[in-house]
C-alpha cells in the first residue's frame, strides 16, 4: 500500500502543476484586458525612519484584482508584462495612479508632512526616450513636488548600457526626483554603476536583513550602510520581520526600514487610517500596537 500512496502523491503533484501551468495561460491571456478593465490596483507598504518610527513614506506595490483568480501579486504578472512591452502602459498608469494618491494624501493631512511615494519602474520604461517627460508630466498634473517621488530601479538595470542609461537618470535627476537602487545586493555584484549613477538611496534587500542575526551578514549589512553613508545616500532596509532586524539595522545607523514588522502593504483606505492615526498624534510603530 506504500506504492499506492507514492502513486497518488504523484497524481495530486501533477494535477497542482497542471493547474498551476493553467492559471499562468489565464494571466497570460487575461493580462492585456486587465488596465482597460480596471483591474489593477495599487497597495502602499509604509516606509518607517528606524529611529523614532514616523512614517515618512509609501512604496506602491501593484496587485491584479483577478475576476477569478483573485488578489495576484506582481511577481505572477510583473515579468510576464515586461516580456510582452505591456509594462509600459501598466507602468505609467501606476505612476499616475501613485501620484493622484499622494495628491490626495497631501490634500488631506497637509503638505507639511512631507510624506513620500516610492514607485517602481521596469528597465523597458526607463528605456523608453520619452519616460523623463511622462514623469515630469504626471507630477505637474497631479500639483506633486518631484522631490517628493522616488522611482526605484534595480541593480541589474544600471549595469546594462551604462552611457544611455547614466544620462536617462540624468534627465530624472533634473526634473527633481529621487532615484533608489532596489534590491541592492542581489544584482551583478558590480558596484562600477555607483560613483558614476546619480542615486539617492540604497535599498538593502531583504535577503540580506534575513541575515544579518549572524557576524558575517551583519557585517555584510554594516559596510552597505557604511558605503551609503559616505556617499551620502539614505539607507532603506527591506523585509524587517522581526524586532532584532530591526535593533540591529538601528544599532548599525540605517535611516529607514519597511517589512511586515513595521507594516504590511495595504490598500490605500487603511493607509489613509494610519496617517491620520498618526496625525491624532498616537504613534505608527510596530512598537504600540
Ligand atoms: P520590491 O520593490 O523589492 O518590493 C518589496 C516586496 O517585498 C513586496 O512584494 C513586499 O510586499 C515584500 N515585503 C515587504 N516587507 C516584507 C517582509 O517583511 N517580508 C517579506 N517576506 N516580504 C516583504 P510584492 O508586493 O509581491 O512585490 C514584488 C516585486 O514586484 C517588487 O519588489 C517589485 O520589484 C515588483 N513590483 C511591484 N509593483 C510594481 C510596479 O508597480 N511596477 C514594477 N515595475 N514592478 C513592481
Ligand atoms: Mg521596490
Ligand atoms: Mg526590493
Ligand atoms: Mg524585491
């Protein structure tokens, strides 16, 4: 009867992958009708100083209201959209979706605040010729300051064809924008693009918070935020998942920190909660609640 049990193990194993195989074809299907649809929709992970815990900025993270499949997380659509170019639109609607969202943030807690909106950018939209413009633009229409944006870009974008792409963030630079490198740490390992790519913040991936409970990832972690400091870069650590990530990363100087120990991303109806939870004055940290 043992066997028997392998073989179902191997019927329900292949019945999960042809299912799992099924619901990529749906995504890939679907996915062209799903802005015209209205069908994405952006959730905003807050953005804690490590130091005293204000909330001092959002990340937009896209998510696919699926008809059928349900809530569907950016890694299922993401790589597929920027496979077929479809990122493009996909991208620029989130930039202008993030934008009309800060608007109404700032509108209704006051400009004072400063709050920030973080949005990630694809390689295929940077590479576009006319992405400065569309960022200058969608900040105009929106009435949002530029140093108020931040665009996160990934490591590996910034080693590929590095004149064209020194002088596209060149162009962002001159509008007012922040630039983040994303994930930094998990890219080429090159770090040639640094002196030369005009950036404003490191974000230290979360593979590399995970480890840092341990010398040598706690070393590792330590000479990031060194290497920030003294190019004069803000230090953002990614996934703090527990109160000694969080200690450890305070210990060794990091400015800023997101991660479900902080705060999980939400819909903008409870974001739009915590701010003026904060404004009542009672704190946003993990610590009080
Ligand atoms: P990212 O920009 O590095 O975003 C951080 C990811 O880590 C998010 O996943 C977030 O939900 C997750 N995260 C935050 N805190 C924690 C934590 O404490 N623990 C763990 N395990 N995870 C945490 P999400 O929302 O699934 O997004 C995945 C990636 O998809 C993003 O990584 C980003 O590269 C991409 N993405 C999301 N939205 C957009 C978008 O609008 N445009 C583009 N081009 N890419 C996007
Ligand atoms: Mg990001
Ligand atoms: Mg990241
Ligand atoms: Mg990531």
């Amino acid at each position: 009867q043992a066997k028997n049990d392998g073989k179902d193990d191997v019927r329900v194993h292949d019945a999960q992958r042809q299912e799992a195989i099924e619901d990529r074809m749906r995504l890939a299907t679907d996915l062209p009708g799903a802005l015209q649809a209205g069908e994405l929709v952006l959730h905003y992970q807050p953005v804690h100083a490590i130091d005293g815990h204000d909330l001092v900025a959002v990340e937009a993270l896209m998510r696919w209201e699926h008809p059928t499949l349900g809530l569907v997380s950016p890694g299922s659509f993401i790589p597929l959209a920027e496979k077929t170019g479809l990122i493009v639109p996909i991208g620029a609607w989130a930039l202008d979706e993030a934008c009309r969202q800060l608007r109404e943030w700032r509108t209704l807690f006051g400009n004072e605040r400063g709050l920030q909106m973080s949005v990630n950018v694809s390689a295929r939209q940077l590479a576009d010729e006319g992405f400065a413009a569309l960022v200058g633009q969608t900040l105009s229409r929106h009435g949002i300051p530029a140093g108020s944006l931040v665009l996160e870009i990934t490591e590996s974008m910034l080693v590929e064809d590095q004149r064209s792409e020194v002088s596209r963030l060149a162009a962002l630079k001159q509008i007012g924008v922040q630039l983040a490198v994303d994930d930094f740490g998990t890219g080429y390992s090159s770090l040639s693009y640094l002196p030369r790519f005009p950036v404003d913040q490191l974000k230290i991936d979360r593979s590399l918070v995970e480890q840092i409970d341990q010398p040598r990832g706690k070393a590792v972690a330590a000479g990031i935020i060194e290497l920030a400091r003294v190019l004069g870069l803000e230090s953002v650590a990614e996934g703090i998942e527990d109160e000694n990530q969080l200690t450890a990363l305070a210990a060794l100087g990091c400015a800023l920190g997101q991660g479900f120990h902080l705060a999980r991303p939400a819909a903008a109806a409870d974001i739009t909660e915590r701010l003026a939870e904060a404004l009542s004055g009672r704190q946003m940290s993990a610590r009080s609640c």
